[in-house]
C-alpha cells in the first residue's frame, strides 16, 4: 500500500499539477515535496495544504536526501534540465531512495518513446536512456510515463502551427501519427502511477494521435478558413540543421534550445519516438483532451 509519496520538483509546471492530482486522487495520501535550498517557492506554494510537508536538500548533499526521503514509498521526479539535472540530480535521488528504502521510482521521462530512437539524434532523450539504463539496474521498482508531445506546446513552444498564415507544418510526411497529452492529463496519469503498485516498468498515453494533416484539417473546420500543411524539409535535413545549430550555439546545458525543439520534432516525425503501446484505460475512462480542444480553446472557442 502506498501512503506516502515524495515528489522532486513539485515547484515546476509538471510537478505542482502531479502533486494537485495526487491529493485529488487519495485523500489519505501524505505527500512530501523536495525542493532544493534556496529555490524558494515552495512554502508559498504549499502553505495552505496541510498534507503537504516541503522537504529543502541540495541534490550534493546525500544524507540531507536520505533524511528527506526515509519513509516513502515511492518518488515521483518531475525535474527539469540538462545533464546535471537529468542524469545527475536524478542519479543523487535514485541513490538516495535506494538508500533509504522507497521501494518505487518514477523519473522525469514524460515524452515521447526515447528507447527507439537513433542515438545522437535526441540530446534530452539519450539522457533519458542513461537514467534508464541506471534505473534498471537498480534495486527498486520503476515506472517511466511516456505521453508524447505535451499538447499545449502547440499553441505555445512548438512552431509547428502558423496560426497568421494558415499553415501547418511538417517534415518528410504530412502522414506521420504524431502523439500528443496535455500536461493536466500527463500529472493524472503520473498521479494515478504512483498509486497504483502494480504499475509495469513502461505507462504509455496519448491524449491524441493525429498527422499534420488532421491539424490543418481541425484549424480549417474551427476557423472556417483554410488551413494547409506546408512541407518545411525533411527529418535528415532537420537534423542537420540541429547539429550544426547545437555545434555553433554555447547552450548546451539550457533544457530546450532551439536545436532540442527541432531534434524533438526529428524523432517525432521520423516516427522513431512513436507511442506503440498505449493503454489509455488502465485507470479507467477518462475524457481526454483533445487536439482540437487545445486549438479551439486558444482560439477562442468553445470546446467542440
Ligand atoms: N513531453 C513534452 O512535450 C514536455 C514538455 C515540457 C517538459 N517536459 C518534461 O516534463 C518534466 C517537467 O518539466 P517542467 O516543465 O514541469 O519543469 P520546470 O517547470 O522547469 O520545473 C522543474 C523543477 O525542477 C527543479 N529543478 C530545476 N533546476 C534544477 C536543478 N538544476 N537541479 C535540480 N532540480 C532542478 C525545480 O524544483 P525546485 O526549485 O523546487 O528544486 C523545478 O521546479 C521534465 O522531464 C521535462 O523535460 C516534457
């Protein structure tokens, strides 16, 4: 049975909603937020829930991590960052839970299927399989949530719609199946893992799976004007343009620099990261929210 769940990076956009589900889900849970010292958002965040004690240790400090995580059942990681959060934060965590006993791991994967995917092709997703590779050989149950694309980048973050000039972008083919999951569906979904004991080693979701296609189509219908998919190159010639960009900028360590956006959309649209195995009802039916619930909210309609 689990009653107590720790999650690390509760102050991010993913964390503070898992953490939200996670006492919606069970109202006998007790919850533990990590956060490093300094970071200094989380008692404001937390103050008014009783249920939820905020547990300050620097990743570098491995007692202060086996204090703040002896009595847990499970962690859920909802970090966020380059190689010295992804691998090394995370490598500090594992150690630490290892040490103190939790029995179960939920690291920060949330993406796409990064086990597939050509090495050197995705930087955020070979660091995903390195942690993976450490978690598996690791005395403790691991369950990675793997969701997609999160939906609400494509009205955001994700320049694949151009919503001025009415075109859709795609690259290689306007067919491929692209998996999409809101965050709010995503923190459900991990909320529910942590809960659920029998959790296998892989949880894969989509909110939706659709083609560059099917989105100008949905633009076309919401708006009433048309909507057309533009070639924009292919994924060999993305990727090319991804090395040279990661080779010429100095941001290596920033979490998503353009040259990651444009890997991110090479392993989707080569389909490499493509979700094979989704079981959207293990925790019964849900409503998902769809694509087009994402594009008619953010232009302005309702629902449909
Ligand atoms: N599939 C997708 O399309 C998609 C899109 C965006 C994000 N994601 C993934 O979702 C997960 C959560 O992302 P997010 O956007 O919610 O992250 P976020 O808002 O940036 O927050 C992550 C948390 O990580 C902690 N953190 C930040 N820097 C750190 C460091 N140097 N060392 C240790 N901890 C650090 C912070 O917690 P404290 O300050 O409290 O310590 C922060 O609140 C990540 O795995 C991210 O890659 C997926």
């Amino acid at each position: 049975m689990t009653s107590t769940v720790l999650v690390a990076g509760a102050t991010g956009d993913l964390g503070h909603r898992i953490v939200r589900e996670l006492l919606t889900a069970d109202p006998g849970i007790s919850l533990r937020v990590l956060t490093r010292p300094g970071s200094g958002t989380a008692d404001g965040m937390y103050a008014d829930e009783e249920r939820v004690a905020v547990h300050e240790a620097a990743y570098a400090d491995h007692a202060a991590l086996v204090a703040a995580l002896s009595g847990a059942d499970v962690v859920v990681s909802a970090l966020s960052g380059a190689r010295s959060v992804i691998v090394d934060a995370q490598r500090a965590l594992l150690s630490a839970a290892v040490e103190a006993g939790v029995r179960r791991f939920i690291p920060s994967d949330y993406s796409a299927d990064y086990r597939r995917i050509t090495p050197g092709s995705n930087r955020n997703f070979d660091l995903r399989r390195d942690v993976a590779a450490e978690l598996d050989a690791a005395p403790l149950r691991v369950t990675s949530v793997l969701n997609g694309a999160f939906t609400d980048m494509l009205t955001g973050q994700a320049p694949m719609i151009l919503f001025r000039r009415r075109r859709v972008l795609f690259w290689s083919s306007p067919d491929q199946t692209l998996d999409f999951t809101t965050k709010d569906d995503v923190a459900r979904v991990v909320a529910l893992t942590a809960l659920d004991d029998t959790a296998p080693r892989v949880i894969e979701v989509a909110g939706d799976s659709v083609t560059a296609r099917d989105i100008a189509h949905t633009l076309t219908d919401l708006t009433g004007t048309p909507f057309s998919t533009q070639w924009a190159g292919t994924t060999g010639m993305l990727s090319g343009m991804a090395r040279i960009g990661r080779r010429v900028s100095r941001d290596e360590d920033a979490t998503f620099p353009a040259w990651q956006g444009m890997q991110y959309f090479v392993s989707m649209f080569s389909g490499e990261a493509e979700l094979r195995h989704t079981d959207n009802d293990r925790y019964g039916t849900h409503r998902w929210t769809s694509v087009r619930d994402v594009l008619a909210a953010h232009l302005g309609g309702a629902p449909a």
